[in-house]
C-alpha cells in the first residue's frame, strides 16, 4: 500500500514518512545512519557540538548511509549575564551542595550552547545538508537566505498555529507541529505560557489548515497507531524521538535507561530547573522540589551551570536526582513492549505497523 500523502517524501527525497528526532547529547551518528538506512530522515543535532565534530559525523554518516541528512540547530538569544539572579540560583541550589558534600561558592563550569550564526552557516554551505531544521524559532533571514541557497530545505518547530505561520511567512518549507507530549525541549518562541501548549492531536489538523507548506507532526507518536491517526490528521510525516531513545545506537546513561524502563503514562513533566528553558523528562527529585517550573531558574542555558556539580556526584553515585532525563509521554508504548530495536529496525517496524493500521483503515 502507498502512503496517502506524498508531499514530505518527495520534498526530502525519502522513502518513508519518519523524521529520527535530533536530540541533543541523546541522538548518535549511527542513530541517524539507522534511519537513513531505513528510508527515513536521518537528523544530527549540532547545537552541543564544534565545527570539527560535526564534519567528522556527518561524514562518518554519509560514509555509511546514503540519503538525506538533516542538520539541527539551536537559534535561542544568548542571555545577557545576570549576577543577580544566578547568585539567587546559586542560593537555592545551596542545600543540595550542601548534602552532598560539596562547596556552594565553587566555581561552576561554563555552558556551551550557541546559537545559529554565520560560523554555523558556513559550516552548512561546507557540509550541504539536504535538510536543516531549526528549534526555538529561526536565525536571521539572511542567514535562512543562505542555507536555502546552499540547497537545503528549511524546517522548524511550532508549538502554535501563530508559530506555524511565522514559520511559514518566514521561509520554512515544511513545518513540525511539536505537541506538548514531546519529550526534551519545546520548540516555542512566540509564547512561553507553558499552560498554553497544545497537544499533537489537536495542533496538527490546525497548522495543517492554517499553512501551505506540509506539516510533520511530533509529540506522543511511538507505533504505527499514532503515525496513521497523524497522517488521518493532515500531517505529511511524523518526527519520532523518544522511541529511538530505547534503541541501542542512544546515547543514554544507565540512569537514564533504568527511568526509562520503569516509565508511566503519567512520568513525566515540563520543567525548566535543569536548563532555564521548558523541557519534557520524567520526573525526578529536583523537579518535584522546585518546580517543575521555577521562576528562579536563569534563562537557558544557564541553569545548568551551578546544577553541574551536584547532578556530575548524584550520578557517581547512580542516582539521577539532578539529571534532566528527557522523555516524551508516550515513552511506555516503547518500554511496554521491550522494542529495544537498533534504528534501522525500529524505521522500519513503524513503517510497517502504520501501513498495516492506514490499511486497516481503508477497509
């Protein structure tokens, strides 16, 4: 049976209707050589890495994997410093330094996390992605210029119709419609009412009547079931995170992988403690005792810096109090069934499941 829509395969030059989501510090290069393999979008995400480990990925990725590639990137305003407020941070994080045998005045590490800028887009025009994709929002148009000239296809998040269309107007050739069941960070830009964040099932038919260009929906999606209900919903394709999570290509801790099996429907919350910008993980001691969101948090990504401490000694101690373990809502469809599938596997199985379900469907 053929997919109803054809509109993201043919716009990325793939086979299946599956985006392996770039998760940062999570996502490997043979997570993505997986997808590829498969027939999928396979996606690197940059915005933790330098030039020189981007270049030597995507061409362990090409070297392996043929297909499109899809190159993420972060583009957040860097926050002005704000000795105030991190002092205050520095206060409310004491305790726990305190507990664990720590000193609350040490000096903390710095955070790495740039922004899109003119470095990274020459890096794009070097590499010629065949896709990159965008979170919180999307860089300066000269910059959307340049990557579209250098014969990428432009995709963002929206968790908004307002965002969708923003996305649109400004350049974007498809759009994610990122419910708020989506595990690791929102995508929002436009609004930062976390009250106000909608769910996959009822953005996507929404974005997909209010802007031209396909829509890729994410959020919630684990099997075949929530891939054909997105396509029933107006969706072209679907982006999948937390499923490729339990895949042996992750790069998870133990930790991470232990909350990961015992996960409920209900494990996780959105919380902004571990890096001053609204995430989805499942729910650990930090979250439940400041927040989960807290308006102490520094703007992202600066939260992490005094975290770092007392989450590197939790971990030594194999606890993940302090660890951002990030997880969509529709992590136990994947830990329920044991599918600790490699990538390319998984790809394809979710394929197969969606095309078995859309027939079922069509009588």
């Amino acid at each position: 049976m053929a997919w109803p829509d054809r509109r993201i395969l043919d716009l990325f030059g793939i086979a299946l209707p599956i985006v392996q989501a770039p998760m940062a510090n999570f996502s490997t290069p043979e997570m993505a050589i997986g997808a590829l393999s498969a027939g999928g979008l396979g996606s690197l995400p940059c915005a933790s890495l330098n030039a020189d480990q981007i270049r030597a990925a995507t061409a362990d990725i090409r070297a392996a994997a043929l297909g499109p590639l899809n190159l993420n990137f972060f583009c957040h305003t860097p926050p002005a410093e704000d000795a105030a407020r991190e002092a205050a941070w520095r206060k409310r994080l004491e305790p726990y330094y305190r507990e664990a045998g720590l000193d609350p005045a040490a000096t903390v590490p710095s955070v790495s996390r740039l922004p899109f800028d003119d470095a990274a887009c020459a890096l794009v025009e070097e590499l010629r992605p065949e896709v990159v994709s965008f979170h919180f929002g999307l860089p300066n148009p000269r910059l959307v210029a340049r990557v579209k000239a250098a014969g990428a296809k432009v995709i963002g998040s929206a968790t908004t119709v307002a965002e969708a269309r923003w996305l649109e107007a400004h350049g974007c050739d498809a759009v994610i419609a990122m419910g708020v069941e989506a595990g690791g960070h929102r995508g929002n830009f436009l609004d930062h009412d976390m009250a106000r964040q909608v769910g996959t099932f009822a953005l996507v038919p929404q974005i997909a009547d209010a802007v031209t260009v396909p829509v890729i929906a994410a959020g919630g999606i684990a099997d075949g079931r929530g891939i054909a209900a997105a396509l029933a919903l107006g969706a072209s394709a679907v982006q999948i995170g937390t499923a490729y999570l339990f895949s042996p290509e992750a790069k998870v801790s133990a930790i991470h992988a232990r909350a990961l099996a015992a996960i409920t429907d209900d494990g996780t919350e959105v919380t902004n403690v571990f890096t001053g910008r609204p995430a989805r993980g499942i729910v650990t001691r930090l979250m439940r005792d400041l927040g989960p969101l807290s308006p102490d948090a520094p703007a992202f990504p600066n939260a992490s810096r005094a975290l770092a401490p007392i989450k590197a000694k939790a971990e030594a101690n194999g606890a993940g109090d302090f660890s951002n373990l990030w997880a969509g809502q529709a992590a136990r469809l994947t830990a329920m069934r044991a599918k600790h599938l490699p990538a390319k596997d998984l790809t394809l199985a979710l394929a197969e499941d969606a095309l078995a379900r859309i027939a079922a469907l069509s009588g």
